[in-house]
C-alpha cells in the first residue's frame, strides 16, 4: 500500500514538473508583462444632491467598467479601472451622472500619458514616432500616431484660445518651436551654444534624411564670425 501512495506521488510531481517546462518552452525568449490595476470608482465621489430636484436621497441606478491605459515599465503594463456610476433620484426619478475629475472621458488614455507625449514632442521636440515606439517598449502603451498627431494639434488649439493673462501667469519654462513633416516633429530652436555673438546675425535650418530614414535638423550661421583686427 505504501509503495502505490509514493508511486503516485511520483507521478503526481513528474506532471508538474512536465506542466512547468512546457509553460518555459511556450514562453522562453518572450518577456513575461504583469498588469496592475488602479481602480477609480464614482462612488468615492458621490454627487450631494440631485441636479433637478435638490434632493439628496438618491441610488447607484447602474455603473459600468472603463480601463484606460497608464504608463507603466518595460515589464509591467498598468491600467486605470475607472467605475463610472450612473446616479437616480429617490425624489423625482432623475438618472444622471457626474464628471469625475481624476479621468479622461473623452480618452482611452490617462492624463499621465498625454502629458507624456506633450513633454517628448512640444518640449522636447522629439519625433512622435519616437515617441510612440518608446511608449509601447518601455511603458507598455499601445498608441497609434493618428491619436498622438491628434492630440498634438488638439493642445495647439487649446493654447492658442488661452488668454493673454492666463499666458502671462503661465510657467516660465519656454517651449521649443517645432515643425512637422510627414507626421515626423523635429525642433526648430537652436542651441545656446550653436548661437552668435551678433543676435541679428541670420540663421538656417537645413534639413535632410538619414540612411535610415530618419529626419536630421541643424542650424548654421549665415556668415563666418570676424577676427579682430589688430591695431
């Protein structure tokens, strides 16, 4: 009896361990992604009272799950839960819901992500073909450069609306002017250290294509810098 329990155990560990080696097989070479989720929920917001009525008797008429995706590492790919709740009214019946700040609504990405991209291309001047590679190999962000080019022109909307105030009272950090040629954005400002003494002295962008496709941009001055003559 006791030689059938320890030849069953036998083979008991023997599957395991042949469980285990195919799962390596099927998955050697191939980094394994964990994912985290960050669960934002509306009822952690809950409205005060009814926006018809006033009443602040009312119910979670029905909620639903919404995942946007968040910046995470090469290794862990991280995802925003939000629980979006859709509120009645004990009262008179009114269904409606709220606009939680802490999401993007009009988004399948975090806020965190867009601010990203705006950094990389209008600050930086980065391609956002860079920028969306770099995105999905060390954030684990699938992005498209449709919605990037989007969001881009979007953003130059929205600053070009702003006031004169709001501008004056905005951060000083200044952005670096870009350009755009086909869907590629490269900045346009030179270096302190590729400036002339003379600030009226003219600059050129000249621009041109790498062997590998890649769009190369450098400044240089319109005339070579004078000697001093001796007296």
């Amino acid at each position: 009896m006791s030689w059938r329990l320890a030849s069953s155990k036998r083979m008991i560990e023997n599957f395991k361990f042949f469980q285990d080696m195919c799962y390596y097989m099927e998955n050697v070479g191939r980094s394994i992604i964990n994912v985290e989720y960050h669960d934002i929920s509306d009822k952690d917001a809950k409205p005060g009272a009814c926006n018809k009525c006033g009443c602040e008797d009312m119910i979670c008429r029905t909620h639903q799950f919404i995942d946007r995706q968040d910046l995470g590492t090469p290794t862990i790919k991280r995802i925003q839960r939000h629980e979006w709740v859709y509120w009645e009214c004990k009262n008179c019946k009114n269904a409606f819901s709220i606009r939680n700040p802490a999401v993007e609504y009009d988004s399948c990405y975090t806020s965190d992500v867009k601010q990203y991209v705006f950094k990389r291309v209008l600050e930086k001047g980065d391609s956002s073909t860079r920028v969306a590679a770099d995105l999905k190999d060390l954030h684990n962000v699938d992005v498209d450069m449709t919605t990037i080019l989007d969001w881009i022109q979007k953003k130059k909307d929205q600053d070009a609306k702003e006031p004169a105030v709001a501008k004056a009272r905005s951060s000083k950090t200044k952005r670096t002017k870009v350009i755009c040629l086909d869907g590629t954005f490269k900045a346009v400002t030179p270096k302190k250290n590729d400036l002339a003494s003379e600030k009226e002295e003219p600059f050129c962008l000249h621009l041109t294509r790498l062997n590998d496709g890649r769009l190369a941009a450098f400044w240089q001055s319109g005339s070579e810098k004078k000697k001093p003559s001796r007296s």
